[in-house]
C-alpha cells in the first residue's frame, strides 16, 4: 500500500519518522519532507518517492548509496548531519536523567577509515565484492566506497577474486581489511576449511596482492610483514582482529581528549585497553595499569612495550589479562590510582562502573561508541559522588548513526 506522509523528526537509527498512529520509520528521509511510501504491517515503510524535499537534502557521495546498508546519511547536510549527532548523546543522557553541556562534534572525513569489513561470493560471472543491502542478506556490489582509504577501496575487487577462489559454489566470506604501516592486513571468515591446496593458492595470492598478512578462519597462511600501527608514536604489532579505532583523525581526537582529562595523574589504570590505543600516550607522563580481557592484544601491548619504552621513555606500564565484565578491577584495588580512563565494547562497563563509583579516585575518563550504555554507567558514576565537566563527541562513523564520545569526571 502506498501513502503520503510528512517526515516530522530523525530517528535513533537515521530514518526519517513520521506519525500516524504509531510511528512510521522511513528511511533516506529528512524533517520537512512530504514523501510517498509503500507501507505494510510493520512500522517501516519504503520510499518511493520525494515530493517535497527538504532544503537541507544534499546530492550523495556515493552512487551506490540507498541501495548498498553501509551509510543512511549521505543525503544530509553537514551541519544539520552533525547537530542530529551531538543530540543522540543528549538524547541518551536526557534518558538518564543526565543533564551536561555537550562541546561540537568533532567531525569525520571521508576516505578515512583505515578498516572495513566487506562480502564475498562467487556467481557465475565471477566474484562479487560489496556490502550487504539494508536489513537483508543480499550482497550489492560496489565499484567505489567514499568511507574507506583509498587502499581498502581498490583491493576490494582483486581481494574477492582471490577469496573467491576458497569459497563453495553458494558460500559467503566475510573479509576484514585493515591499512597499516606495513600493508593491508586481512582476516577472511567463511570460507572452505583449510588444506595443502588451499593454502598455497592463498599465500601465492598474498604475495601477488603484496598484502602483509592473511588470515583465515582465525589462521594466519601468510605473513609477508608484520602489520604495525602507530599509537601515539610507538610502533605495535596488530593482533590478528584486534580492536582499533576506526580513523587515525578519530583515534587522535580521542587521544587528546583522554590526556586532557588525566591531567597530573601520576598512576592511572586503562581499562579494556586493547593493544594500548591510550596506554601509550598516558605512559609518556604518568604509570599506567593496562587491562584488557583479550591475551592477543595483551602480548601485543607488552611487546611494543618492552621494545619501545626505554628508547621512548616511558613511564612504566603493567599489562594483564583480565576479563572486566565477570572481573572488574575492584574498589580497594584503585586506593593508589590517580585516575582510571575506561574504553568498554558496546554493551558498556556496569560492573566496572559500579566498583569505580565507590572509590575515591579524583579523575575519570569514559571513551563509548553506545550513548545509550554510556550514559548507563554515567548515572552510576554521579550517583555516587561523580560530576561530568566535559562532553565530546567524535564521529568516527561518517553518514552513520553511530558516534564516539569521551567523558570527564571529577569526584566531588
């Protein structure tokens, strides 16, 4: 069935809303809009025509875009774009009762993101190389992707004739490409299971593509270079699928954001610390305790560390291995902490948050990609004695509704 209907707000997800008697999501929309749609029985409807658009309506980068999932924003000016952002976080805070000045967004740039995770299948013409359309599992291909580096977006396709060559007549890989220092490193999943035969066709094919490592199905079949990365200046070894921010731009801003906050700490703990995206940077002033619950990134860290630190000069810095979620660093545990900086997975730090708002450590910073479960912990922090005294959103994911945002707290 199609309807007419008025888009009166942006919703959580990027899709325009509009109201009958319940909401409609629409996506590729803008407030303002009078648009046609095809609706059914749920709350989605499909464009099908703009009928009156909004003056803030922009011409896409992309000419893929609306029928390749990867971006619901690219139709959307900058500023309105970047305020809509900034409001998510207000929005999640005002969920929790949280009120706090909220500073600009930093912005991101296109062609900036040094990792995408893409698909691979075989069809009788060949491989296929794209990203998955919105909310099916159908592969559309893609020629261009103004998200990623340039050395992502050309080693798409002879990346898929090589993975092609592993797969089954109807399989799926998905294949995870990161630009480092040394090369491209990739990780391919769901392809055939390994043998002889296969492993020579791959690490033949790694040298061809001149890529610095490969793995698959978790198993590296050929390192040609170590894939380093710098982290504030320190030269570290990827682990195979470690966690990375998304942009170095990103990574940066972040950076900053958690020196500023940690400010005269002269001993600091780095929770969920990956491969040392802030440990570094904190260990050039202050003595750092970097926990992280995955031993690859752990050893990763630790080697970087004992390589580099002296010729650096670091201060010291003591990695474990530590599961934070069933495991937190206790309250008694932080009595000789400065300062805790906490970069959690999506679904937040609860049982972390809950033993830091009981301690007396003087200064925090909180680094989420989820407004929603940050400003969760956030309520715990300030009930117990906590006061916020900066908000900074970073938009690490361009023409997404996803956002990174790092938090000051101060105990009162």
């Amino acid at each position: 069935m199609a309807e007419e209907v008025e888009i009166l707000r942006m919703g959580h997800q990027g899709e325009g809303v509009a109201e009958r008697t319940s909401p409609l999501f629409v996506p590729y929309t803008l407030p303002g809009e009078q648009v046609r749609v095809a609706t059914d029985e749920s709350d989605h409807g499909s464009l099908k025509g703009i009928l009156t658009p909004s003056p803030e309506r922009i011409k896409p980068a992309c000419a893929h875009f609306t029928r390749c999932g990867g971006c619901a924003l690219q139709h959307w000016q900058e500023e309105a774009y970047a305020s809509w952002k900034e409001g998510l976080v207000a929005q999640a805070f005002s969920q929790q009762g949280i009120s706090a000045e909220i500073s600009p967004i930093i912005r991101a740039k296109p062609g900036t993101r040094r990792r995408a995770s893409f698909a691979v299948t075989r069809t009788k013409s060949g491989a296929v190389a794209g990203y998955y359309a919105r909310g099916t599992h159908q592969i559309v291909p893609v020629s261009m992707c103004p998200l990623v580096r340039p050395e992502i977006e050309s080693a798409m396709q002879p990346l898929a004739d090589l993975v092609a060559g592993g797969l089954s007549r109807k399989g799926r890989a998905s294949v995870l490409v990161t630009v480092t220092a040394s090369g491209l490193d990739v990780m391919v999943s769901g392809g055939k299971p390994l043998d002889i035969d296969l492993r020579m066709y791959l690490s033949e094919g790694a040298d061809r593509l001149d890529l610095a490592r490969l793995a698959w199905e978790g198993e590296i079949v050929a390192e040609r270079r170590l894939p380093i990365l710098s982290l504030s200046g320190i030269p570290v070894t990827l682990a195979p699928g470690a966690f990375l921010q998304a942009t170095a731009d990103g990574e940066a801003a972040l950076v900053q954001s958690v020196l500023e906050g940690m400010e005269g700490a002269g001993d600091v703990a780095d929770l969920f610390a990956g491969c040392g995206t802030f440990t570094f940077a904190l260990a050039r002033k202050a003595n750092v305790l970097a926990l992280e619950g995955e031993a690859g990134q752990v050893e990763a860290l630790e080697r970087a560390y004992h390589r580099e630190g002296p010729a650096h000069h670091l201060k010291r810095i003591t990695a474990e291995r530590r599961d934070l979620f069933r495991r937190p660093l206790l309250t008694p545990e932080m009595k000789k902490l400065d300062g805790i900086v906490f970069d959690p997975p999506r679904a937040g730090a609860a049982a972390q948050a809950a033993e830091i708002a009981k301690s007396a450590v003087p200064r925090l910073v909180a680094v989420s990609c989820n407004p929603a479960t940050l400003a969760r912990d956030l309520r715990a922090l300030l009930d117990g004695g906590y006061d916020i005294s900066r908000v900074q959103p970073v938009d690490q994911f361009l023409w997404s509704p996803h956002i990174e945002v790092a938090v000051h707290l101060t105990r009162r």
